[in-house]
C-alpha cells in the first residue's frame, strides 16, 4: 500500500495529543459536526432549546458550506485528538475572531483554551495588536476569564445576544 501521508501521520499524533492546525477540506465532516453539536449541547443558555434559533444558527454550517468558507479563502483552525476535530476556531482579516467551539464530548479539557491562545497568536503575526470578537451568553465567562474586556452594549443576531469583546494584543511585562 502506498499511503504515507496516513501512516505518517498515524505516527506523528498519537491519538490522545492535541494537534493543532489550518483547518483543510478534508476537516469539513468534522467541523460541521463539531459546530452543530457544540451549538446545540453547550449554548442551551443562549438558544434555550428554541428550534428556530436553534435551525437559524446551525443554518449553513454543513460540511458543504464549511467546504466553500475554505474554498473561499476562510482562515479556519482545527484542534484534533488522533484524526478527531474536537474544536474549531476562525479569524477574519480584521482582527476578529470569528467563531471557536468546542465538542461536548471534549469541553472541560482546556481545548478552548488552547486553541484561543493559538488564535490570538495567529493574530499577532499578522500584525494585529487588539483581537475583537462577539461572545455569547455562554462563552462570554470564558472569555473574562481569558482576559477579554466589554467593549460596548449587546446586540442581538437572530434573536441571541452577542456581546462585544475586545483584547490587546500586546505583549505584556
């Protein structure tokens, strides 16, 4: 059999290490499965089982869609155990990070944590000193706990609140 690319990284990430990295077409099943099940398990607070906000938020977030956001030039990042996507994070040009979430079945592990960290990294290389981004009801304590600040009064997309935050960048000491 000629696979190397599978038997090296079948050697390379052994299966409870977290790998992190530019998320690729071959991750769309993944992060779409990682997004719609984050969404619905983790942020009950947020769209309290409504199933209009609920099929609003996990509207175009199929692999198809996650296919065209690549395609398109999206700057997404995968955490993996194994061959496992168990969170996802993007970033736009703007400093913004766009989304992170996490698979139920791996929250509590510090994954989050590690991949904002590596988020924020990324921003910095390109050149970024703040970071923005819009926290839900159930991040936003994550977020406070990362060092993220308020940056003005909630807004509402289709009917869940969004709160603004905001983080320099820069180094600190």
């Amino acid at each position: 059999m000629n696979n190397k690319r599978g038997i090296a990284q079948a050697f390379s990430n052994p299966p409870e290490s977290l790998g992190l990295r530019p998320a690729t077409v071959f991750d769309v099943f993944g992060i779409s499965r990682t997004l719609t099940r984050s969404i619905r398990d983790l942020c009950q607070a947020d769209h309290r089982d409504d199933p209009i906000k609920l099929a609003l938020w996990t509207a175009k977030k199929d692999p198809a869609a996650i296919r065209d956001w690549i395609d398109a030039g999206a700057s997404l990042w995968v955490a993996t155990k194994g061959e496992v996507v168990v969170a996802v994070g993007g970033l736009r040009a703007e400093g913004e990070i766009s989304l992170l979430y996490v698979d139920p079945d791996h929250s509590g592990q510090r994954i989050g944590v590690t991949l904002l960290h590596r988020l924020q990294d990324e921003l910095r290389a390109q050149g970024c000193t703040e970071a923005q981004l819009r926290a839900t009801k159930t991040a936003h304590g994550f977020y406070v706990a990362q060092g993220w600040q308020e940056a003005g009064d909630p807004t509402k997309w289709n009917g869940i609140p969004q709160y603004p935050m905001r983080k320099s960048l820069h180094p600190v000491g």
